[in-house]
C-alpha cells in the first residue's frame, strides 16, 4: 500500500548564519530550491506547503514567514497549506504533511521552518522583539517571576533529575559536548561554532539557569530548513532515495510549562512504539531536540533507550552516542553545536545520514532506521524514519 | 529587582489570582460540585466539567518540588542571582506555581523546602512570592 505511505523526499537548507542580511523569505527560497533539485521535483509538482509555526506578527524573528507568502512568491498552486504553533511541537508539521498527502489531498508537501532570531537582535526596528511589558496566555504563570526562557522553565526538570536520580553536570555536559564535536565538521556550523569545547571550558563556564551553563543552551540563529513530503504513489516522480516516515506521534495533555509531571517526550516516545514493529534496537542513529540540554536526556528515557532516571547514565563518557559510538546522536552538532534551526534540522540531519551523506561526519555501517524528535517541554513530537 | 515585573492582563479568569494579594489571599479556582482545583484558572472545572466553579482562597503554605537559580539579566536592569522555584502547594493537589523564592540567600534554597506565600504589589497586581518557614 505504498499510495498510503508517506515519505521525505527533498530536503533543503539555506545558509546557515548569525545576523545574515538575505530576506527571510528568500532564506526560505534558498531552501526549497535545494529541496527541489535533490528530489528531481520542479516546484510546478509541488501542490501543498506546511510550517511550524506560521508567521508570528508579534515576535517576527521567531517566525518571519508564512505558508500563505511561500505560495505567493513562489507561484505554488496548493490543495492544502497549514501553518500555526497549535500543534504538538515543530516536527507535527512535517506529520501533519504526511497525514495529508495519506489521505490524498496533495502529492509533494513543502514542509518549512524559518528562523531569523539572530538578525532580528540586530534589527530590532525591521523586526521588533516580543514585548514583555504584558504578558497573557501561559506566559503569565511564569514570566511576571522572571521566568522568561524555556532555559528556566526546563531547567527545573533538569535540576529535579539531578536530585532524584543523581545526574551530575559532568553527564549532563555530554550534550554538548557531542555536539559541539559534530558541529566542528559540519560546514553549515561555520558559523555558528568557532572553537572546539573541553569539559574543563565547559564547568567552567558562566551559569544562565542551573544546571544550565552557556554551552547548555542553544544560540539564536538565521536560516530556513525545507522538508518535502511526498506521497507513497508519486515515487516516481522522485530522483532521490525516499525515507519512509514509518512511525510519527506527538502529545500535549497541559499546556502549562510547569503544571507537567513530566515532559511530553515520555508519552510521545511510548506512543510511537506503539505505532510500529521495529524496536528501539534496530535505530541506527537519533537526532533529539536540544534547545536545551537536557531535554534529549528526556527523549532517550521517554523512548526508552534507557530506563526512566538513567538516561544521564546512558551518555556519561560520550562514547555510546559519539558518531563512532552504538548510538550516534546529533550527528550534525544540533542546535547546542549547529545552531537553533528549531527542530526541523534533526528530520533534516536524519534523512542525510540514512541516504549516506553525510560526508566527514556520515556515521559508519549502513543506517537503515533514525528517529528525529522536536519539542520536549508540555508538547512534543517524534518521527521514526526508514530507509527501505 | 527593580526591573517590573511582566504584567498579566487581568480577566474574568484571572482576576482573583492576581489581586487576592490585597486581602492577603491566594485564591485557585475550586470546583463547587467535585471539589478539585483547576490550574491556570478557567470557568470550567478540568476535572468534572462542571461549571460551578469559583477562586477559593488556599492555605498559601507548600514545598518547593524544584527550583534554579537564573544567573541571566534576562531583561535591561534584572538584578541576578535569583530563585524560580515550582511550588506544591498544600491542600491543592495537582497545581503547581511558579513563583520566586525570596527573603534568603539563593544557595540556601533546597528541594523540598517548606514555604509560605508573601505578595508583592505593583500597580495593582499582587504577585504571590514565597518565603521560607524557618
């Protein structure tokens, strides 16, 4: 039943940058032209556009570009577009393009992700930044104490692990330094990462939350990741090799940062298991979100890779999710080495290292199985990508 | 911190919350018919979905379950170290806040630590804060 499949086909990335004065419109451009001419696809056979999380007027670095503007500019005769942050973190936009090219409504989906945070800093009369003068929403029940970033909000779980389970910074600091150990041969990390990390720089350096010292946070970035979903029927349309998307969950029971016992990655990690016969054993490498660094410690307990409470255990030394280790993880530096894409650079690094391309960092043996995860707060979402 | 504070903006949902200070009252939205607490407030009960619900005012009194201390000037002229703690509170079960931990050293804040609520006030809003029970 392949017409009922979804698959990636194209995937594209714009330079990647602090402060880039390219639009981000033509950022967003950038991208789908490289998406397109790896997936052989000319954008007339494109028929629908998804993004995460839609433009936000109100804090237009975060999100300068909507679905509606894509399709303008580019000519794009869309059956379905979306575009909204009501869904259940970044990557359920690329699972919503999937349910709706298995559902028949389009062939070839755009999926994107623009961020422009670091010129928007730069910019701030072009691109004004929040205002935080009046808060409503959920950010009320915690920005008026001061506690503005996610930095502070997931750092409290991070901390709580540290007192029930042990977690020690040195653990901890893993997360970047793997990642920072992938990023400094990834070319699009130029940018981004100038030297390399030790674990001394690291316990050394300035505290922004605890646990959470500068290297545990991501840096605001400029850039546009393309995703194209394509549906199980117009395979022959496509140059490339597709990447089934054989398993896809997401959740989100409050949304409130700090009423959740537990981040959504344990619910969405169980709920995509149970969507699919393959077993975290066959995985060959795991791209998770690290907004923050704690968080993939989340995904890697939440999708059961480790038991609950041990998943700093897992990565203590580094060795088992080096590129060379039993379980390579954010093979190109994630956001905590390569920047702040914002979750849809780990369906983009996953796809790379399952077609083998992922030259000087390409992880050895032929990975066959990733898995690509995004949020990790009150919402999350997961993707189980195949090779077959 | 003599940065203001970010201002909610006040509604029918939210109002009591924000001003029980004035009586020096924490008020959480109570469920009239099955008796639970609904958290951030709504005129829904999210247990039984009655909507005979109104703010009761609570103990005031809970347990740190965790907290950090921010060290990031996260705004122009925010006074650091402080703590962001997620209190328990007693006689509430299931809801949390965010609050800060005041009136003690930062390195003196700890998990499970007993507390009790102090308001500061600011044009018009009382935003519950908590101190330590010595």
């Amino acid at each position: 039943m392949a017409g009922r499949e979804a698959y990636i086909t194209g995937i594209g990335q714009s330079e990647v940058g602090i402060r880039l004065t390219r639009s981000p419109l033509l950022l967003t451009v950038d991208a789908v032209r490289e998406a397109l001419a790896e997936a052989g696809l000319t954008i007339e056979q494109i028929d629908g556009v998804a993004t995460y999380p839609g433009k936000m007027a109100s804090f237009l670095g975060f999100s300068p570009v909507s679905a509606d503007e894509l399709i303008e500019a580019l000519r794009i005769r869309s059956k379905w577009h979306m575009g909204g942050a009501e869904l259940p973190a970044q990557l359920a936009a690329v699972a919503s393009a999937a349910m709706t090219v298995k559902a028949g409504l389009a062939r070839h989906i755009i999926c994107f992700r623009t961020v422009y945070e670091a010129a928007a800093l730069a910019r701030p009369e072009e691109f004004p930044p929040l205002n935080r003068q009046f808060v409503d929403g959920p950010s009320q029940w915690v920005a008026p104490f001061f506690a503005i970033s996610a930095a502070n909000w997931t750092a409290q779980y991070a901390m709580r692990h540290m007192k029930r389970y042990g977690m020690t910074r040195e653990q901890l600091a893993q997360v970047a330094l793997n990642a920072h150990r992938n990023a400094a041969i990834n070319p699009k990390a130029r940018a981004i990462v100038k030297e390399p990390l030790t674990l001394e720089k690291y316990l050394s350096a300035r505290m922004i939350t605890t646990p959470y010292c500068l290297y545990d946070c991501d840096r605001f970035t400029d850039c546009s990741t393309v995703i194209i979903v394509s549906a199980g029927d117009a395979l022959d349309e496509v140059k490339c090799k597709p990447i089934r998307i054989a398993a896809m969950a997401g959740s989100v029971n409050r949304y409130s940062w700090d009423q959740v016992e537990w981040p959504a990655s344990y619910e969405t990690g169980e709920d995509l298991w149970r969507r699919t016969d393959y077993r975290p054993k066959d995985v060959d490498t795991i791209q998770f979100y690290d907004g923050f660094a704690f968080l993939p410690i989340t995904w890697i307990e939440g999708l059961g890779f480790a038991p609950r409470g041990e998943g700093h255990r897992f990565i203590e030394g580094g060795h088992r999710i080096a590129r060379d280790g039993e379980l390579p993880m954010n093979t190109a530096g994630g956001q905590l080495g390569a920047g702040r894409l914002h979750g849809f650079g780990f369906a983009h690094e996953a796809v790379t290292q399952l077609r083998g391309k992922g030259g000087a960092r390409q992880i050895p043996g032929d990975p066959r199985l990733a898995v690509a995860t995004s949020g990790g707060g009150p919402m999350a979402a997961a993707l189980l990508l195949a090779r077959d | 911190m003599s940065t203001p504070r970010p201002r909610p903006k006040l509604d029918a949902d939210n109002r009591a919350f924000w001003t029980g200070g004035a009586e020096g009252k924490l008020y959480i939205v109570r469920c009239g018919d099955c008796g639970q607490y609904t958290h951030p407030p709504k005129p829904i009960c999210r247990h039984c979905h009655s909507e005979n619900v109104a703010a009761a005012a609570v103990a005031g009194t809970g347990v740190i379950d965790t907290y950090t201390v921010n060290h990031q000037p996260w705004l122009p002229g925010l006074e650091v170290p402080y703590v962001i703690a997620r209190v328990k509170l007693d006689g509430v079960p299931g809801v949390y806040l965010t609050t800060n931990i005041v009136g003690c050293k930062v390195d003196e804040v700890d998990f499970g630590d007993r507390v009790r609520v102090t308001f500061e006030e600011q044009d018009g809003i009382w935003f519950p804060l908590f101190e330590r029970v010595r």
